[in-house]
C-alpha cells in the first residue's frame, strides 16, 4: 500500500517552513510520502508542515524534504501525523485509487 498514486490538479496542500505558507499541488501521494509541485527551491533536509483539507478531513502531517528536482518539485517523507490521521491517509488512498 505504499506505493505512489498519481492525484489529479484537484489535491492540494497547504505547506509551511519556516515563516512562509503556500498552497501547492500534489502530483502524487502516499502513505509515506508524496510529490508536490512548487517552482520554488526548498533544500533537502527542510522540514514541513502539511494540512491537506480532503473530503477524509483534514489530515496534518510533518514532512522532511528528502529530493528536490528544479522544474517538477520536491518529494516530502512524512515523519509523524496527527493522532488518526493515518486512517485518514488510508481512506484518501482508496478514493484515489478508485
């Protein structure tokens, strides 16, 4: 179930590090990790806080960079969620692959 499932332009984040907040695309989404599209050069290693507000809920989520692709965006690994939001990652994962 960890494989990376391919969202349409409908998913959304809400990202902030540091003093900055930004909505972002997803292009992909795990389990553990996902694929968000941002022009903007976050160095590997930043961590991240992430809402993403989906008909499961909203699902809060620490991430740490762990790639960065200039043009495409960085691939995030989530380090710890919110209390339940893990059934909440999983649902949203049956809807996507739906």
């Amino acid at each position: 179930m960890n494989r990376r499932i391919p969202t349409s332009s409908g998913l959304w984040v809400s990202c902030k590090y540091g003093d900055r907040c930004t909505t972002l695309r997803v292009q992909n989404f795990s389990v553990s990790g996902a694929l968000i599209v941002t022009e903007e050069t976050i160095p590997v290693g930043t961590r991240l806080e992430l809402l993403f507000s989906v008909p499961e809920g909203e699902i809060r989520v620490l991430a740490v960079v762990r790639s960065f692709t200039q043009g495409r965006g960085i691939g995030v690994e989530y380090v710890a969620m919110e209390s339940g939001a893990f059934d909440s990652v999983l649902k949203l994962m049956n809807r996507l692959l739906e």
